[in-house]
C-alpha cells in the first residue's frame, strides 16, 4: 500500500519524493527550505512530542512552503531554532505558524495509516505480537493528535483517513486490466486536500481549485514514483506492487508522471502567490528530477557523492545497471521499530548530518549527510533546468526561459 507525503518505510529517515540537491537551491532557497523543514519537525515536537519527529518528511514541507508562498511577507512568522544535532549544532531561522502545523497533522494521519499498513502485512518484527501492539498504539495516538492539530486549523483529517481506507480496499480488487489512476485515487484525494487548505490558512480561497489540482497530480505522481522504485524489491519479496497488479507497463507509467509533472506546472500558474520561488523550484524543476531519478533516465552530477536528492536518494550518475557500472548490492532491510531505534543512535552521533556516508535506518542504503559540505560541481549542466512550456522561469536562477 502506498501513502502520499510519506514514503515506504525501506526509504531513509526524511521520507519524499521531492528530493533537492541542496547546492542547486540557490538565492537563499536553500535557507528558506531546510526553514521549512526544520519548521515542520520542531512542529511535530511542539504539539505532539519528541517521538512524532520521525515523520518529518520531504513531500509533508510543501504543505508548509506553499502556505507562506500565499502568505504576505509581513505575516510570515520565523524564529530562531537553537542548536541541532541534525543541522551538526547549528542555530538557524525556521518556518512556524499553521503552514507548519497543518503539514504535521497530515504527516502525522498519514504516517499513522503506514503503521497500520505495516501492522496489518506483519512486516518484519511486527510479526510479534506485542510490537505490532505497541505499534497500534502509537498509531491510534498520532491518529487522534493529527485530528487535534487538524480541528484547531479547521482542516478535518477524515478526508485523509476515508482515503486510507480506501485505498485498501481498492488494491484488494485491482488485478490485471484495472486502470493504474483507479489505484492513485484516494492518494491523489488525501493530497489535494491538504494543498487546497493551503489556501484557505492563507486567507487566498481563489486558490484552492489550482492547488487542489496540483495536489491531485502531486499524490499521483507520489504513488507512481513508489511504485516504479519499489517494483523490483516487491516482486524478489511478494509484496503488492501497484504497477505489476494492475499490469502497467513502465513506459505507461512514465507517461503518466511526465503529464502529472505538466499538470503541476499548469495549476501552479492559475494560483496567486506572493513569493512562489520555492514552490516553483520544488513543484516545476524538482518533481521533474524526481522523475528522471525514479526511472533512471538523468541525475545530478552530486549524485556520485550520495546521491541528487542529498540524504533522501543514491546512485551512480543516473545510468541504469548494465551501462558499465555494477548495480549496488542490495541494502538490508530493518522493520519500522528497528529502523527508529537506529534513526536515534544516528541522532545521538550527529551521523545524519556531519558523516560524509552513513547507512539509511529502515532501508541500510548508503546516504550522505545532510550537511555535508562537499562540492556540487555543476549540478545544473546537462540537466532539465528549464521548464518544457513553463513561463514562471522567473523564479529560477539557473535558466532563462524568456519569461
């Protein structure tokens, strides 16, 4: 089963699909990012304890970037964080206010129902009855936490909860034939949902029907990604696999994220923003590199140093096994509580943040650390830079689309 804005838990501890290369982020949007990353995780300790920053998550921050993105500069609220060992103890300004606090309700729900997803497939030691106990546990609290954050923004979480389960039922009745967009539905639901409500928390209701559709082809894109990266491990394992269930072809499935990543473009430029340069950078350009990463088409000239997306993705230049490179051996796998205990050692250590390598806590794949100062090279030569139609290039540093 797979969830939008957080990831299978065989991925590293920031889960997402939206994965920059922090050295391409440029102008200060690389400030503004890890701001909103920070935000959202310091918000899941503010409301609902150290425990529930697990769930901090690439794809859960746009929530929080695309509610500043409509929000006037004046009431755009920051502070400044003390130190961390995940920012190698460094202070820095971060994002707060309800963007932050509407994207952790929806990583938390969200999370919750991966628990569940988990529980109910007796993945690894929730196999055990007692762990799959406890797990239950956690998920009812972070179930009715993400429902109190939720009701105090007048966002209701049941939409994102109906999805769930949903979409469980769904995948028990898809088999060959069935349309790939019947599976990505309830994703596509629970994540226009959340971008829509961006809207209303910033007082811009003429946005919600562009970012609901953004948010729809978003969620699509999440589950498609998932599912063409997972393809290989969940056939070697018996794990359902949207793609092979429903007998989707890969190129199929390519298609469908080019036009979601086309469809984002478009919807973003029928919404007002007051500063979208982050919004535009991480939904035009970055989602594009998602894309090309998943199907091994293109990648940064980082990636060799841990990968394009920094902490959250590997590889070897982009080149699918067999073009005179050796696949990387498989990673071995740890089960969601494992995983959470060695995400803490990795916390304890500053690991995550100061190593030059360390091995992802669910997955065992090698990552970089986030704070790694290596050089970048030219990450943009070669790449996708400029957006195929798009005419808000404006916000982009690295191209010249004439707009």
């Amino acid at each position: 089963m797979r969830h939008a804005l957080v990831n299978d838990s065989r991925g590293t501890v920031v889960f997402g699909i939206v994965r920059p290369c922090t050295h391409r982020l440029t102008d200060g949007l690389k400030t503004d990012w890890t701001a909103h990353l920070c935000g959202l995780c310091l918000a899941l300790r503010a409301d609902h304890g150290q425990f529930s920053r697990v769930v901090t998550n690439y794809d859960g921050l746009i929530v929080s970037v695309l509610t500043e993105a409509q929000t006037e500069p004046a009431a755009r609220q920051r502070r400044t964080a003390g130190p961390c060992p995940l920012r190698g103890m460094r202070t820095a300004p971060i994002a707060r206010g309800e963007g932050a606090r509407l994207a952790a309700a929806v990583s938390l729900v969200l999370a919750s129902a991966k628990i569940r997803d988990h529980v109910a497939d007796g993945d690894g030691l929730l196999r055990r009855r007692p762990l799959a106990a406890a797990a239950r546990r956690v998920a009812l609290g972070w179930d009715k936490a993400g429902a109190r954050t939720g009701a105090e923004l007048g966002f209701d979480t049941a939409v994102l909860v109906d999805a769930v389960e949903r979409q469980q039922g769904i995948e028990a009745l898809a088999g060959p034939g069935t349309p790939l967009l019947t599976v990505t539905e309830p994703t596509e639901t629970a994540t226009a949902a959340a971008f829509a409500y961006t809207a209303v928390l910033a007082g811009r209701p003429g946005n919600s029907a562009p970012l609901a559709e953004a948010g729809r082809l978003f969620g699509r894109l999440a589950h498609l990604l998932d599912a063409v990266e997972d393809q290989s491990a969940d056939a070697a394992s018996g794990a359902w696999n949207p793609l092979t269930a429903t007998g989707t072809s890969r190129a199929e499935a390519r298609r469908l994220a080019d036009d979601a990543v086309r469809g984002i473009r478009l919807a973003l430029r029928d919404a007002e923003f007051t500063d979208g340069r982050l919004a535009h950078v991480l939904l035009a350009h970055e989602l594009r590199a998602s894309v090309d990463r998943a199907f091994g088409t293109t990648a940064c000239a980082h990636e060799g140093h841990g990968g394009y997306g920094g902490p959250g993705s590997q590889g070897s230049g982009g080149l699918p096994p067999g073009f005179g490179q050796r696949p990387p051996p498989k990673p071995g796998k740890r089960g969601f509580l494992a995983g959470c205990a060695v995400f803490v050692g990795l916390c304890c250590t500053c690991k995550l943040c100061c190593a030059d390598e360390y091995e992802g806590p669910w997955s065992g794949k090698k990552r970089e650390g986030c704070c790694n100062s290596s050089d970048c090279g030219d990450c943009c030569d070669g790449c996708d830079c400029c957006c195929d139609g798009c005419d808000s290039c404006d916000a982009c540093s690295c191209c010249d689309c004439g707009a």
